[in-house]
C-alpha cells in the first residue's frame, strides 16, 4: 500500500511535502536549458610501450587531459566561473530554487575533486577449453541434464566353501639312511612292489605302470625339495655309472648261443624271440617298421599291420574288432615277458620312429592312409580303455594326436614311406621335428608341441587332438619338389594368378615323382633324401634350395656296370636309404633290382656299386653301429648280406638266412624288416657306449632281437680312412667335372 493511501493523506499539508523534496538524492540532475548542447566525452588513446607495460597518466589538483579539439565534449569547456546562473522558470517556488541551487553548488563541488587518469587495460585472459570428463564432473555443456545412477551386476559376488565335516587324519612314517640323499629307479620299484602286486597276473606292465606312476608323482611335485630329489634322481644314475657304480643297470633276456652253437660264428651272440606268448594280440601281423631307443633304457618299437593286411582293405571293413586296427608296441628288452606299452591305430602303420633324447616319451609312425600319429607315453594308462585279448588284460592308448582327419590331397592321398624325428632345443615345450614323406614325394614338416594344463582346452577347437592329450603336431611346411624340380619356377603363370587369389594350387603330375624311402642328413637346413623310380635318389632341403648335385644315380649310361650283359632293362626303385653314423656326408642305397651303391653327397654318381647282389628287391640297408666300413642288406629272400669294405670292394663277405621253420608250422616265417643299433644297459663294461643288438621282423608277427656276435662288432684298423678314401674319390671327380 502506498504511503499516500492512509487515512492521513487528507490532513497531509504542501509544507511537508516540500520537506520532503528537499530530502531527495544530491545527484539529481537540474532541467536543461534550451541552449545547453550535449554533452560528448571522448577516451584518450594511448599505446603502451612493451618495455614499461601499461602506462599511467596524473594530473594533479582540478587539471584536465588536453583537449585535441574544440567541440569535444565537457572536458573542452572552460572552467565554470564561481556565478551561476540560475533560469527561472514560472511557477517554481522559492524552496525549490533554493534545492536546485543547493544541489548545483554539491555537483560543482564533486567534480572538482574529480581526478582523471588513462589506464591501460591488459589483454584478456586465454582460457583453455575443459574436457569431456571437466564438462561431465561440473555438470555443464551437454551434460548438464545428466544424472549418475548405479545398478548391482552381482560381478563381484564370490562363492566359498568351507569344510564342516571332521576328518580324521593319519600320520605315516618310513626309515630314510642318513648317508643317502638321491633316489633311484630301482627305489621306486620297490616301493611300488605292493601296487605291482595288486595290479594283476601282468609282471611286466604292472611293474611298468607302477614304476612310471610313481616316478611321475615324484617329478611332479610343486616344492622345491621334491624338485631337487628329482633332479638328483634323473642326475644320479648318470654319475654313478661314470664311476662304475650305477644302481640301475639292466640286463638285457636275450640269451647267448654258448660256444657250441654253429651259428656263434656268425652274425648273432644270443636271440630272443619277442611276441610268441601274445598269440591273439600279434599273431598274423606283419612287421612293418621297428626303431630302437636312443635313450638310457634299452627300449625297441615295433610296428604291427592289422590281421589280414595282404587280403587288401575289403577284408579289414567286414572286421571291427582289435584284428582290423593297426597296433605299435614298446617292448622292454630287459623284460620281454610282456609289452611296456600297446598302442592301437585306426589305419595301417607303415613306418615308425622315436624321438630324439632327452624326449624319448613320444612315439610317431606313419600310415597307409596317408596320416601321421603321435603318442605321448607319459599319459597315465587309466585315460585309455581296457581290452583283455583271450585272458590277456592290456590297457591299448589310443594317439595322442593324428593327422588322419585332414582331407588335403597332397598329404593323404598317398602312404607314408618314411618318417624321423629331430631334436629342437629351442624349449622343452617344443621337443623335436617330424618329417614325413609319402609315396608321391610330398614331404611334410610337423613341429611336436607339448601343450600346457591351461591350453589342453584347444582340444575342442583341434579335431586330431585326443582330448586330454597335451601332445599336438602343428604342421610348419610343405615340399613339393625334389631334385632336379627344384630348379624349376615355384609356379607358373597360371599358378600365380591362383596364388593372388589366395588359392592353393596343387602338384601337377609333372612335379609329382614316385618316392618310397627317406633319409635325413644332419645339419641345421635339414637337407634330406628320398629314393625315387628311375634308380633315382633325389635331394631337398626344408630351408632353401639343396647344393648340387641334386640327383644321384647307382652308375654313369656310359660305364660297365650300365652296360654289362645282365643289365635289367626295367629302371629300378630306390628301395631303402640309410645315411652313415660316422661320416655324415655317405650314404648306402638299395634298389628293386638288388643293386646296393654307396653314394657321397658330393658327386652324382655312385662311389661303389654292386649290381645284382640279390635276385629279389633290397628291403633295408643298415650301417653298423660300431664298425665305420661294414653295413647290411637284407632282401625279399629271407637274405642279410654283409658288406665289409676292408675285406672286399666288389662283393658282399657274407651271407645268411634268417627264415625261421618251426616244427609246429606249416609256413616259415619270412623276415620283413631289419634295424641294427647300440642301446644303452648301464653295464659298466659297456662304458657308457652301449650294446649293438639287431631286430629282424617277421610277416607273422615275430621279433627276432639278437646280440651282435664278437667278430661284427670289434672295428679293424683304419676302417673310416677306407670309406674316406672310397668317397673322396668320387667326389675329387665331381670337382674335376664342374672345373672343366
């Protein structure tokens, strides 16, 4: 409500309003005269220096900036005189002159005390632009409508267990000597006796069982003490058999002829056969591969093909017992009564071959159908079926990991010929190479991975993993070409033109070659060899092209030997290749028409040939293990012929029968394989070299190991300048022939 609304806005007289004018703000401005003209102030400009900055301008007492002009605002106008001039105006009282005057004489008096200066401003402040998150955390721009709110996920809930039931605890006590601190093999045995002696009638593969379980309980504890007692077990026997002291020496069961056996003078010192108690497992399974161990136990492998091999595949898919698969045994020749280990194949293995050392748990072989299988012997039996043959119980491992799933041509459209392993010390998880050859010259590389606990996953993504196997094959490469094909360009125009696509261009049928043997030369670009057709053996390297020569052929077109009256017509296969132990650079062939040659790497031509050694194809060569001049050759006749380069140069030194006519058969067993090599007993007479013991396999099944007679195994004089001098002849004549 206004103050003029009261009731006591009659009675309100003219002198108190009067009154209360006078009251008002001094800085009431006076009416204008019709003369005065406007006021215009103007700003001085002054530009600051860089060196002084902003600059300040005083002038003292009532002074004023000079003008830069008449008619330029107040500031031009002289100063006010003391008499004003006060207009009149009709009708103002005098209390209201007296108020204007009193408000002029208050604004004189003010702008008198009025002092100006110039100032110069600083330049506005640079501000810098906020981020997302300042904008987001002040809540402005356009996040200024935007409101936090939270939800539970239950990501961070936990489930624990606790034990409530009692257990009742038990303590166990041993006697341990205070003067031992290392265990050995023989110790483990012991302590597994009772195991052994709860497992079954099976001797050999329950004592085998519970020896490996409980060395690998051992190998496998987490505390460092148990980590040194393993060591000192692995380490141990090592030492104790360099000092002629080693607790772990095993005998080989093979027993010795005696002087009174006609056959001591020749090639065996004592035979045992394997394989004649397994009847229903072996019996009518033809021997196609065996290998020896090259670890610390005297350890041989052998390679079954399925009952009823020769009828052809027909017969085998009317059959789904144990009959029709192939099967691999591990045989323990200090213990022969049984097999160390039974693994079974779905297809036919042709080949076999172990791991180098210190891996010598794996176990690969190739197949008929063109696959590659692989066994981890470390893999507890309890993840592999029990099958009892005929009252027999064995515990039959499937493959750790098989390549037989793969549908590519130009790796299972043809068998395997020819499979080996080479170590890689790269790391424990990748142990060795396996290389495989199959019957059109296509050889394959595969890298054997031992997978960790948290990667055996990847058995869900990985068909030919088994699952639970930690043991896997990565294939790395590829060859195509062999000897002289490696000269030829990778691929030709067409096949560029698919390899831009992206696209894989198979083998045409000109650098496709019949293969049928393979060997792998020592070296770090893994060159390798594989007997072909055309008496042919033909030379590639998985890194790079091979050196010349390329080829190597038994004998010139213009020589004797080529051109001798018994000549065959037929070119020959390469049947069988072996390189020597002792100079790596020399190797022995076998071909189909019964030929041996002896080869260096260095010339094409062979060294020394002997043509028409035997009328049937050579099977196997073999070098000897002990003696750098002699080697072995045994035929589709039953024959193994004993070539000994310092008694004869044109002619095998002997020759002997290994067909074997039981009174209780009808058919004589017929030799299909034969290996030759020095495996490791601990015998301190051996002085850590070994005993050489040779393998004949049989087409039904048997294994015939024999101890290697006195005479084979004892090295003449100068036995490698012989071979020496043989090949550096050849190979003084290729070095003539590339000069020319």
């Amino acid at each position: 409500m206004s103050d003029y609304e009261d009731e006591e806005f009659e009675n309100y007289e003219e002198d108190d309003f009067e009154v209360e004018e006078d009251d008002d703000d001094d800085y009431d401005v006076l009416p204008k005269t019709k003369g005065a003209a406007p006021a215009q102030a103007t700003a001085l400009k002054e530009v600051p220096s860089p060196q002084r900055g902003p600059m300040r301008t005083s002038y003292p007492g009532n002074g004023r900036p000079p003008s830069g002009g008449a008619g330029q605002g107040f500031l031009s106008r002289p100063a006010p005189t003391a008499a004003l001039d006060i207009p009149s105006f009709a009708g103002l009282t005098d209390a209201q002159r007296r108020s204007a005057k009193k408000k002029l004489a208050g604004a004189i008096q003010r702008r008198k005390q009025v002092k100006l200066c110039v100032v110069v401003m600083d330049d506005f402040p640079q501000l810098q632009s906020l981020s997302k998150y300042e904008l987001y955390n002040m809540g402005r721009s356009q996040y200024a409508g935007l409101k936090v709110a939270s939800a539970q996920t239950h990501e961070d809930d936990k489930d624990e267990e606790a034990q409530t039931d009692e257990i009742y605890p038990r303590d166990y006590s041993c006697q341990v000597p205070e003067d031992r601190s290392t265990v050995f093999e023989g110790e483990h045995t012991l302590s597994a006796g009772g195991v052994v002696a709860a497992a079954g009638a099976d001797g050999g593969l329950g004592a085998a069982a519970g020896n490996r379980a409980v060395m690998r309980i051992t190998a496998m504890a987490p505390d460092q003490e148990s980590k040194l007692l393993s060591f000192m077990r692995w380490a141990g026997p090592i030492m104790l058999a360099a000092l002629g002291m080693n607790p772990t020496a095993k005998k080989l069961a093979i027993n010795g002829w005696g002087s009174l056996d006609p056959s001591a003078g020749g090639m065996s010192a004592g035979s045992s056969k394997l394989g004649q108690q397994h009847e229903a497992l072996l019996g009518q399974r033809p021997v196609t591969g065996s290998a020896f161990c090259q670890g610390p136990s005297p350890l041989l492998l052998a390679a079954y093909a399925p009952v009823g091999a020769q009828l052809g595949a027909a017969a085998l898919l009317q059959d789904h017992t144990l009959n029709s698969k192939g099967v691999l045994c591990v045989w323990d020749l200090s213990a022969t009564s049984a097999p160390a280990a039974v693994m079974v194949s779905e297809g036919s293995p042709s080949c076999c071959c172990w791991a180098p050392a210190p891996s010598t748990s794996l176990v690969f072989a190739g197949m008929e159908e063109g696959g590659v299988c692989a066994w981890d012997l470390e893999e507890p039996d309890s993840r592999h079926p029990l099958e009892s043959i005929n009252g027999l119980t064995l515990f039959t491992r499937r493959p750790s990991y098989t390549t037989e799933y793969l549908a590519d041509v130009a790796t299972t459209a043809a068998p395997i010929v020819g499979i080996a392993a080479t170590p890689l010390t790269e790391s424990r998880s990748r142990p060795c190479q396996v290389i495989s050859l199959n019957g059109w010259g296509t050889v394959t590389l595969y890298t054997a991975a031992l997978l960790a606990p948290a990667e055996r996953n990847a058995a869900d993504a990985d068909i030919g993993l088994r699952p639970g196997s930690r043991l896997k094959l990565v294939r790395t490469t590829q060859l195509t070409r062999l000897g002289m094909r490696t000269l030829q360009p990778l691929l030709p125009a067409r096949g560029a033109a698919m390899a831009a696509q992206g696209k894989e261009q198979l083998a045409g049928l000109d650098q496709m070659v019949q293969t049928f043997s393979l060997q792998v030369l020592p070296g770090a670009d893994m060159q390798l060899l594989a007997g072909a057709d055309a008496g042919k053996v033909l030379r590639g390297s998985m890194v790079g092209a091979p050196p010349a020569p390329k080829e190597y052929v038994p004998d010139d077109h213009q020589s004797a030997v080529a051109n001798r009256p018994s000549a065959n017509f037929v070119a020959s296969c390469v049947t069988c290749l072996h390189a020597s132990p002792f100079l790596p650079h020399a190797f022995v062939s076998g071909h189909s028409t019964g030929t041996v040659a002896l080869h260096s790497v260095h010339g094409s031509t062979a060294a020394a040939v002997w043509p028409d050694v035997s009328r049937g194809k050579v099977l196997v060569v073999r070098w000897s293990p002990v003696r750098p001049a002699v080697f072995y050759a045994l035929d589709s006749l039953c024959t193994l012929f004993t070539f000994d380069l310092t008694v004869s140069r044109t002619a095998p030194v002997s020759a002997q029968s290994f067909m074997l006519k039981d009174k209780g058969r009808q058919v004589p067993s017929l030799p299909t394989y034969f290996d030759i090599a020095m495996v490791q007993t601990g015998d301190e007479g051996a002085k850590g070299k070994g005993t050489p013991v040779f393998c004949v396999g049989y087409d039904d099944g048997l294994l015939d190991v024999n101890l290697l007679s006195q005479k084979q195994a004892t090295p003449a004089d100068e036995e490698l300048q012989v071979v020496e001098d043989i090949v550096r002849g050849v190979a003084g004549a290729a070095t003539k022939v590339c000069a020319r």
